[in-house]
C-alpha cells in the first residue's frame, strides 16, 4: 500500500513537472527570436502564440502542449497498471482503505476493481498535476498559460478518446456560438465536473481531482470572465485596433 501512495504522488509530482514546461516560450525564444509574454496579451498558450508566430508557431505550441497532457495520462495509465499487475494484494488494500465501507472493500478486491479504480485515480492526478505544473510553471516565477490544451490532451487518457472529445466539443460549439475563445475554455471547464461525476462516479479522489483541475483552469480566466462581463473582451476575427484581452 505504501509502495501505491508512493507512485501516486510520484504521478502528481511528475505529471507537474511535465506540465510546467513552457513550450510558448521555448519556441518563440529558440526559433522566432522573441518572447510570446512579450506580444499581444503576454500569455504563453496558443491563441497568443498565433498572434506572435503566425499559425505554425502556434500550432506547434498547441500540439506540444496538448501532447504534455497526453503524455501526462498515458504514463499514469500506464504506471497504475504496472502497479496492480505487481502488487496486487497492496493495491487491493489501498483501493479498500479508500472506499473504507466493507461491502464496497470486499467487491473492490479484486485486480479488475483495483486496475479500474487506479487508473482513474491516477490519471485524475495527472490531470491535476498537468495543469498545475502548466498554470504555475515554476520556471515562469510560478506564472504560465490557462490550461486549456494540456487538460484536454489528459482528459484523453482521463476520460477516454469519448469523453475526452465531449469537452473539445463543448469548447468548439461555444466558441462557434459566441466567437470567444475564452468563453469556450471556460464552459469546457465548467461541464469536466459533470463528466467526472460519470467517469468517477464510485472514484470521489479522482472526482475531486478532476475537479480541482477545472477550478483552476476557471481561475486562470478570471480576467477574461471580467472582460467578457464588462463586454470588452476581443472576439474571433475582431479588428486589430479593437482591445486585445488575454487569450484561453
């Protein structure tokens, strides 16, 4: 059992770390010889990142950041099945210690149960994990983007290729209906909860995690739920003299 807290918080710890770094300004520095923080709104992630390098530039920047996620909670996925597979009776018990009632430990104890409550526990955490790392990237002075991207990469190990492009799908019918990407961003986060509660539903750690993520990512967007609010936040296809709000 303490071999399995061992690994989650090496998940959490790790999916941080890989989240952090900060691929917006790695490419604008490396290969456009400036700083994305430094053009239109300052934010690392893509919709600024097209601003400062044009579509390639930008696009690079998503796929990094959306494989961060990816990576994230495949290495998860991959690690809590290791785990069950070699140490089954630990794993057991720490899947019963957190559902604490009998009867839900005696059914939980087998590998099955185990693998399938692990797995989203630990892909939840790297979920978690990812978006810290990406929304405080200690490399940044505990600064960077919003998270958008790396959490839908995680969200396809989270939840699944399904679940994971129910959110995308949120995210581009919003900003289809209203031409905010920030908008968009933010009611993707909003619904991660709801979808959660299905993915999770006997998994209130990974609930919890999925949540926590979502909170976070919203947070990163307080300053566009201002703008949006006070009706200047800039939409898809504005003007270039119109105001430039920060990006999702």
């Amino acid at each position: 059992m303490a071999t399995t807290l061992a690994a989650l918080f090496g998940v959490l710890v790790g999916s941080f770390l890989l989240g952090s770094i900060p691929w917006g300004v790695i490419i604008s520095r490396c290969f456009y010889h400036k700083d994305v923080r430094e053009v239109g709104s300052g934010n690392i992630g893509t919709t600024n990142a097209m601003r400062a390098m044009g579509k390639v530039g930008g696009s690079a920047v998503f796929v990094l950041d959306f494989g961060k996620g990816v990576v994230s909670g495949l290495a998860a996925l991959a690690l809590a099945r290791a785990l069950v597979a070699w140490d089954p009776e630990g794993c057991t018990a720490f899947v019963a210690l957190m559902l604490g009632d009998a009867q839900q430990a005696q059914a939980a104890a087998t590998t099955a149960a185990s693998n399938n409550y692990l797995v989203m526990l630990f892909t939840s955490a790297a979920f978690l994990g990812c978006i810290l790392g990406h929304v405080f990237s200690p490399w940044l002075g505990f600064k960077g983007g919003k998270g958008i991207a790396v959490a839908a990469g995680c969200l396809m190990a989270t939840f699944g290729p399904v679940g994971g492009l129910l959110e995308i799908a949120v995210f581009a019918v919003v900003v289809a209906a209203t031409r905010y990407v920030s908008a968009g961003s933010i009611a993707a986060a909003a619904v991660c909860p709801l979808f959660a509660l299905y993915y999770c539903w006997d998994n209130v750690p990974a609930w919890a995690c999925c949540a926590m993520g979502a909170v976070v990512v919203v947070w990163a967007h307080r300053g566009n739920i201002g703008r949006l609010r006070a009706g200047c936040e800039r939409r898809i296809g504005s003007s270039k003299g119109e105001k430039e709000g920060e990006d999702a």
